[in-house]
C-alpha cells in the first residue's frame, strides 16, 4: 500500500464558494485570489475549474502568472504586488497581465515604458494597513499623473486592503473606509478593496471588484461567524490513515519529550502525516482529528512523518482507519481547517499554503478527477 496521505480538493466546493462570493456582492465582480498556488490546492487546478464562471484571478508576482499562462489560462490575472523590477514591464505586457502599483519607482517604471497596449492599473492605496500604498494623499495625485497618460495605464481602480475587517468591532475598519470613500468621491474612481471577511460581511465595502481569497477553500476567517460564511464548504480534506496501533497502560509517554502521558490504558494511533508533510508541529494536545468519522485528539508532539492520536474511545478504529486532519471525512463528517488552526496558535491560511509538495493532491469534480494538472 502507499502511503496513505493524500490532500483531496473538491473543485466543486470551490465553484459553490466562488460563487457564493458572487451572491453576496451582486453589483461586484470576484477576482478570485490564486496566489500561493491557489492558497495550497494547486492554482492551476483552481483556475481551471473556476475559468468559466470568474471574470479574472490574482496572484502575487510574475512568475504565479506565468505558471497559469502556461497552462492556459486565458483570463486577465492581477498582479498584486505589481512588478518587483522594471524589467517585468516587458512580461506584464506579452502575458496581458494587470498590475497593482504602490510605489513611485513602480510609477516611474511604468511612464518610461513604451507598450504597444496601455496596461490596466490598480492604484494601491493605504488607507491604515501600513504594508503597501500611497497615502490617500499622495494616492490623488499620482492617479491624476496615471490619468494623464492613458498611452501607459488604463482601466485605473483603487485598490486598498483591510487590516481588520474579520474582527467583530468595527472601529478601524469604518476609518479605513472613511477614508477610501472620501479619495474615491473626489476622483470619481472604482474601488476594488474586499478580502474575504468584506466580501462576507462588509457590504458596504463591496466595489467594482472584490479580491475574495481563503473563502473561496471554505475558511471562515471572519472572528464571529455569520450566516453567509457558515454556507462556506470546505475544499482540502487532508486524509491519511492510521498504520500502526499501541496498546499502553495509564502513564505511559508518547513520543518526543513525552509532552503528552496516558491518563488511564489507552489505545494510540499512529499516523502517517507529520510535519514533514506540513502538518503544524505546534499542534497541540487535544487538537481535533477525525478517526473514522469520529472526533479525537493529538496526543503527543507531531514528528516529521507521523503523528499520534488518542483511539481509546473509537473502539473499532484500526491500522487502516480514515484518519481526516481537515476536511470532511468519507461519511460527511466535517472537521474544519480554521478549528485545528485555533489549536496550533495560527490561522488557516498559514495550514493550507503549508501543506507540501510530498502530499499528493487529488482533484475531484468539474471533470478533473485525477492528480495535479500542473
Ligand atoms: C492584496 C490582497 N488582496 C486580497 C487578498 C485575499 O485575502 P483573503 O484571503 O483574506 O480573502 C490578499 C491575501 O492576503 C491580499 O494580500
């Protein structure tokens, strides 16, 4: 038998999130986020199965946009960094990207460039992220330089991106939008700001476009769950099984450092997923795992390959059992990514984007079953 772990991507579970995305902003269009090779299920695979029903993907650099060139995919792709240096002006314009620009170098890169085609620009502006923009101020009157030359940037938008629209007090979030509304009104200039959390509950964030991205594999990112994200169906079930049973009495200590210590005769599971695959090592004791449909815990610190779970209580559980680490189990039972995540002291994207290149992904729904077209 091989090894039994396997990251399983249900392509339809992406298309229901997309488009729930779509119900919720009927006036906006989706970009729908594939950066970080589709936040771990595979960009090309998501692109595929979304290209008949998306307007357009992001990513976070040039070489995330040639890689779904490649494959063919034919719909404009964001950079959403835009070009890291001037030299990728040439590429942006054979590939038909549209680009992002936040910075004055990436201003000036783009004036000096001759293209045969304006490139489309979405005009970065930071209104309290404090990662990448311009001050509203300053974001005025660069747009009114971009404007101005319509031989080197057309279709300009606003862009801006939250930094707390998943919480449940508003508060700054209110003053980012404040300030957006406020640019906006003055230039007369489509906005494209929602993540995720807007999308799903920040209506009055809704532009243009929206930039959904780990909604879309069915996380939750918002602090309290609403009634639209509690719709969201998760994609990656990471699967394995279990291949190896211990039998121990009360006091007994189970792997590195013996963290965690039988508290009465206890069966143990081992199985095949560790870090190495990567499974969270700060994963807890008593994080959730699904043991033939059932709900366990991880007992014992996650080692490169393997890792241990409590079956005392799922008698019927042996070498061989499903074991689901996220995902929805072979009886529908479902363990969601964001759970585990709040028990290794981190959020779901950091789990999704780290699960790697050693686990097969295999794809099911919208005609693409089988393993990784990429
Ligand atoms: C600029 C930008 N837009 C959109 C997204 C999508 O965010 P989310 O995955 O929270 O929807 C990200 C993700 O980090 C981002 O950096």
């Amino acid at each position: 038998m091989a090894r039994p772990l396997i990251a399983d991507i249900d392509l339809e579970a992406l298309r229901h999130n997309y488009r729930l995305a779509c119900s919720l902003a009927p006036d906006s269009r989706a970009v729908a986020v594939l950066k970080a090779d589709g936040y771990g299920h595979g960009a090309v695979a998501c692109a595929l199965a979304l290209q008949d029903i998306a307007p357009a993907f992001a990513v976070a650099c040039i070489e995330e946009a040639v890689t779904l060139r490649v494959a063919g995919i034919r719909l404009p792709i964001v950079l959403l960094e835009g070009i890291f240096e001037a030299g990728e002006l040439d590429q942006v314009e054979a590939l038909g990207l549209w680009m992002a620009v936040h910075s004055d170098w990436q201003v000036e890169a783009l004036l000096a460039h001759r293209p045969a085609r304006p490139i489309p620009v979405w005009l970065k502006v930071d209104s309290g992220m404090h990662r990448l923009g311009f001050s509203p101020e300053r974001a005025q009157t660069v747009w009114q330089r971009l404007a101005s030359a319509p031989e080197h940037a057309c279709d300009l938008h606003l862009m801006s991106h939250f930094a707390t629209a998943d919480l449940v007090d508003t508060g700054y979030f209110a003053g980012q939008m404040a300030r957006l509304e406020a640019l906006a009104d003055r230039l007369g200039a489509p906005l494209c700001l929602a993540n995720s959390p807007a999308t799903l509950a920040r209506a009055e964030a809704h532009g243009a476009w929206n930039r959904p991205g780990v909604m879309l594999y069915g996380s939750d990112p918002l602090e309290r769950a609403n009634e639209a994200s509690r719709c969201l169906a998760p994609v990656m079930t990471l699967r394995s099984a279990i291949i190896a049973v211990r039998e121990l009495p009360a006091g007994e200590p189970v792997g590195y450092g013996g963290r965690w210590t039988t508290p009465r005769p206890s069966r143990i599971g081992v199985v095949a997923c560790g870090y190495g695959d990567g499974y969270d090592r700060h994963a807890a004791d008593g994080t959730p795992v699904l043991v033939a449909g059932q709900r366990t815990a991880i007992a014992g610190k996650v080692s490169m390959d393997m890792l241990t779970v409590d079956i005392t209580d799922i008698p019927e559980a042996d070498i061989g059992s499903e074991v689901v680490l996220w995902g929805r189990a072979a009886g529908g039972e479902v363990l969601s990514v964001d759970e585990v995540a709040r028990h290794c002291d981190t959020i779901s994207y950091t789990l999704l984007t780290g699960v790697l290149p050693r686990v097969p992904r295999r794809y099911h729904g919208h005609g693409q079953t089988g393993t990784d077209p990429n």
